[in-house]
C-alpha cells in the first residue's frame, strides 16, 4: 500500500486548517505554507468540502476552516476518504470479489494483521496527535514529502 499525493496533501490541509483553528484559510495561502499547487489543492478542498471536513467562507474575506475540532478527525478519516480502500490487497479490499483461495491461502493471514496493524494506527491517530507531534519536532516550515 502506497499513499498517493493525494492523500498526503489532504492530511497537510488539514493539519494546516487546524494550526490556524478559528480562522478562514485562503487556498492561496495554504498552497504558500504547505508548497502545494493551489490547482492541485482546488480538487482535494471540494472533496473534504463535499465531506463536510471543511467549510467554505465566500467574499473578499473568505476561504476554509475545519467544520470540527482537530481531535474529532482521524488520519483513518482522511486516507479513506482521499484514498479509498488502504487494505495492503486486493481480496482484502471492501468490495473485493470473494477469492477461491482464501479458504486454504497462508499469506492471507500476514495480509490481514497489517491491515488491522495500519487500520489501528491510523485510526487511533487524530489531527491534534499530528498537530502535538509537529510541534515537539519543532516543525515551523512545512515538510516536503
């Protein structure tokens, strides 16, 4: 399992909207601090928009912020969203077609524990975790990942 750009920047959007809790976020200004496409970043806001993740703020003086508290989003919340399935293959996927093997398939097993080993970091994981972690790394510059 390979977590795509797009999943990456949702996670920095969001871990941006929440260092700057209570204020409206231009996309112009989080593409400046995160260094990130505003063209890129325009899809990725109307998904978690449309998600109801954020909200949107029209006029002069407007722009996005989070709907809730950083502690109330999960990472698991983020992935799945821009993501889709994480499982680490396909017959482990939701709406996987049933496999033939899986009755007498040994590599299932390993398979379904690091499913459950991600699933379980990252749905343990909250926005404010990550904000917590950023802030004892020091981290005042964005990270270029």
């Amino acid at each position: 399992m390979t977590i795509s750009t797009k999943g990456r920047y949702a996670l920095r959007i969001m871990m941006d909207l929440a260092g700057h809790l209570g204020e409206v976020s231009r996309l112009k200004d989080i593409a400046l601090r995160q260094a990130i496409s505003e063209k890129y970043m325009e899809q990725i806001i109307a998904v978690l928009n449309k998600a109801g993740y954020v909200r949107s703020t029209r006029g002069a003086q407007g722009g996005y912020q989070l709907s809730r508290m950083p502690q109330e989003y999960t990472v698991g919340m983020i992935l799945r969203l821009t993501e889709g399935s994480l499982a680490p293959v396909e017959c482990l996927a939701e709406h996987a077609l049933p496999c033939q093997r899986t009755d007498r398939c040994a590599t299932v097993e390993i398979y379904k524990r690091i499913y459950a080993a991600v699933n379980d970091v990252i749905d343990h994981t909250t926005l404010q975790d990550l904000l917590d972690i950023e802030r004892e790394k020091g981290a005042g510059m964005p990270a270029q990942t």
